[in-house]
C-alpha cells in the first residue's frame, strides 16, 4: 500500500535535515557507530560521504603484512573519486617477524601516499636477536675426528645473546613529506647508531611536534633529544624510556628550550642527573602535570630535596610525581607537599562553595615513591599527609564505578597508542605504605555545607 501524504513529507523533511548537519557533527554522529554502519553510511550521499570516510580511514593499525598490501593497493590507486591516504591521520605498524616486516619501501609508501599523517607508531618489541657466527679462519680449521662412541651426549656450549638490532628505516622522509605530524612513539627501534633519528629530529621542524615516546631504543643518543628539542620547543609530552641514559644537558635543553610548553615527562633511565637538572625543570616548567623519574642515584652527593622542594613551590599545575628511588627525600619536602596540598584543597572547596561543578582535578592527586627511609615513614609530616588521602576518607568505590583518569593524562582522544593506562577507581583504596614505598592519592573534597 502506498504511503500517505504526511508520511512522506516527513521523510523528505528529515533528509532535508539530515543534509544540513555540519560535517563535524555527522563525524562526531559516525564516531559511534560500528565500522560496517559507517561504510554504508559513506554510500548514501556525497554530504554524508566524506565525514563517514574520515572515521573509517582516520586510524589504522596493521600486525600482517597482507592487510598492509590490501589497504595500500586501495589508497594509491589513482581512479578514485576521492583520495583515500588525506582521510589517513594515525598509522600504527607492529613488527612480528613472521606476519608483518617493518622495512624502508613501507616507510616510504606510507610518508608518500600518506602525507597528513599527525601521529605513527612504530613497535619492534617482538625483534629477535640473531645469533652471532663465529668467525674462525682458515688457519684454525683441523680436520674431523672419526666417529667414536660415546655412551653420553655432551653438553652444549652457552650461547651469549646477541644484541639485537633493527634495520634503520628512512625516518626523516617523515619529516619531509608529513609537515602536520604531532605524535611520534617508537618502541624497540635500535639499529647500529642513531644517524636515523638525528635526521629525522632534523626534519621534524614544522612546529607541530607535540608528543614523543621512545621505549627501549637503546642506540638513542642524547644529542638526538637535544636537536628534537631545539626544532621542537612546542613539545609538550615526552617519554624517555628504557636504558637510554638522560644527563643533565639533555634534560637541561629539554628545560629550556620546551618551558611552559612541557607538561608530561617521564625519564626512564634517570641516574645521572643531579639538582641542576631539576631546578631548571621548577624554574622554566612552570606548567608541568606529569613527573615520573625511574632509576635514579639517590646516593649522589650532587642530588639534594631542595630542587624538588623548589618544584612542588613553582609547578603549581603538578598532578602525578612518581619517584623510583626516592632515599634522599627528608621531611622538609614532605612538609612542603603537605603545605600544598591544604591551600589546594582549600581552594577547591571555595571555589566549590562558589560554584556548583567541583573542580577535582586541579592540584597534586598523586605521588608514588619508592624506597623511603624508615624514619621519614614514622614522621609527623607523613602521617598528616595520610590523614589527607582517599584512604583514610573516601567511600569505597562501587564495582560499577568507570576508571578514573584526571584530563592531564588525555593527550589525544583520537591517538589511543599514546594514551596511559587510566587509574582503576580501587586504585586509590590501596595501602599508602607498603614496605618502604609510599602510595597517596588525595581525597577528594567536602561539598559546600548548606547554611
């Protein structure tokens, strides 16, 4: 039976509608939807076509090589009405040696034909070191033995693993064909030198540049970061993780150069930095969210807790602070944090009583050290400190409750490879002591009394 009227005047009023929707709201529509409802959503009309097509080709992550052939095959071929590498802005290539070979054709295929790239990862976690062939010359060869008879079989020699290393990859054609690039991460890449890197810090001089993480790049040269720095000064996240050894000059230029741009820094290999490093950090990183040093030498004579008194005084914007070793930390600087933290919580809850909508992500929420000395553990300080935790005041959170994860750590909604595991809401229910490491989260505030 035929429709009525009203029927399908309704209907041609709601594609009328439909059609005036912005792109940016039918992309945000088609974020939502599964990828084979935005597929057909692409062939319904040319004004639906391109926002579906920016979600389906937006991020592409590939572990086999016969889906990076299919997907490349699509993009370069040139009959098509639209191009398929510009709606490509995230690229992630995880190397398995049986599946998927990173190697320089792909770099360059993906940097030609995808040339608005704003964030690649590359992971060589799965490399496999080859052995090492023994070099014996012709001098050293004796001829066989013949054949005996053995009433055992003997054991084999201990074979030394051997480094492992990656085939160095075209990097800086990164540089000079993606000029929006703003996310970098590399994990394992460690071929013989760094030339490859050096070349790609630099290229990356477009001043878009704003995330870095290199995770146990072992031929990573603190010359590299510098130079990455002095083209890059708009960084604001940066990760250093693994055996890559930070000096004082690195992170000194990373200081200096990034200031109020830098906000997250995470230094995996810190044992070789002393109060300079940090007190150039507290006097130019005024902005910074995220502190996490791992592996450091608290037993240095040139490392003292007033760098990082003078941090917790001119960070005022600090959220995380995650020590490894924190052994040199005495109760001068737990009387500072403590100082901090009550004006903060103060002036949260003011503001709070002003406001209806809380305000629980400004100020210090967290703070992780390890290796605490006994008689800073049983102070003053650090009971009072306690006494201001989300243990000892804070509900137990329900089992329905979503992970917490405060907005410092969000770098880039559309970027998952570079987003950090968020805080399981449990988290902040644990013990505050355990052994000599030291766990605090603050406690949340006390909603505005009704007069």
């Amino acid at each position: 039976m035929p429709k009525d009227v009203t029927t399908c005047v309704a209907d041609q009023t709601n594609w009328a509608m439909s059609n005036q929707l912005p792109p940016s709201i039918l992309r945000r529509i088609f974020d939502f939807l599964p990828p084979a409802d935005v597929t057909r959503c692409a062939l319904t009309c040319r004004h639906w076509a391109i926002p579906a097509l920016k979600a389906t080709w937006h991020h592409l992550k590939f572990v086999r090589s016969r889906d990076f052939d299919r997907v490349f095959a699509v993009i370069a071929r040139r009959n098509t009405i639209f191009s398929y590498g510009s709606f490509v802005k995230s690229v992630e290539l995880v190397h398995a040696e049986r599946e998927l070979a990173i190697n320089p054709q792909m770099i360059l295929l993906l940097v030609t034909l995808c040339n608005e790239l704003e964030a690649i990862s590359l992971n060589f976690s799965s490399v496999r070191a080859a052995p090492k062939a023994e070099q014996i010359s012709a001098q050293q060869k004796k001829a066989l033995p013949p054949p005996q008879m053995i009433a055992h079989r003997p054991q084999p020699k201990p074979t030394v693993p051997a480094d492992i290393v990656t085939q160095p990859l075209p990097l800086a054609h990164i540089g000079y064909n993606c000029p929006s690039i703003h996310t970098l991460r590399l994990d394992s890449y460690s071929p013989k030198n760094d030339d490859t890197l050096y070349e790609l810090a630099k290229c990356l001089n477009h001043g878009t540049l704003r995330n870095i993480r290199f995770t146990g790049c072992t031929t990573l040269q603190g010359s590299t970061l510098r130079k990455l720095a002095k083209t890059n000064p708009q960084m604001r996240h940066i990760e250093i993780l693994g055996n890559t050894s930070i000096t004082d000059t690195t992170a000194v230029t990373l200081a200096e150069e990034c200031r109020d741009h830098l906000q997250y820094l995470v230094l995996g290999n810190s044992y070789h930095l002393t109060d300079k490093s940090f007190n150039h950090l507290a006097r130019y990183c005024r902005n910074l969210h995220h502190l996490s040093l791992y592996n450091i030498n608290a037993d240095s004579e040139a490392l003292t807790e007033n760098s990082f008194i003078q941090i917790i005084k001119n960070c005022t914007e600090l959220q995380v602070l995650n020590v490894s070793n924190a052994r040199w930390l005495g109760e001068s600087f737990f009387n500072e944090v403590l100082e901090c933290v009550n004006k903060q919580l103060h002036s949260i809850e003011t503001s709070n009583a002003q406001s209806p909508s809380p305000n629980e992500a400004f100020g210090l929420q967290q703070i992780c050290l390890g290796n605490v000395r006994p008689q800073i553990l049983k102070s003053a300080a650090l009971r009072k400190l306690i006494a201001l935790s989300s243990y000892m005041n804070d509900e137990d959170p329900s089992e329905d409750e979503e992970d917490e994860q405060p907005p410092a750590f969000n770098i880039n909604p559309t970027t998952s490879f570079m987003n950090p595991e968020p805080i399981p809401a449990k988290a902040r229910k644990m013990n505050v002591i355990r052994g000599n490491s030291f766990w605090w989260y603050r406690r949340k505030s006390h909603p505005p009394q009704a007069n």
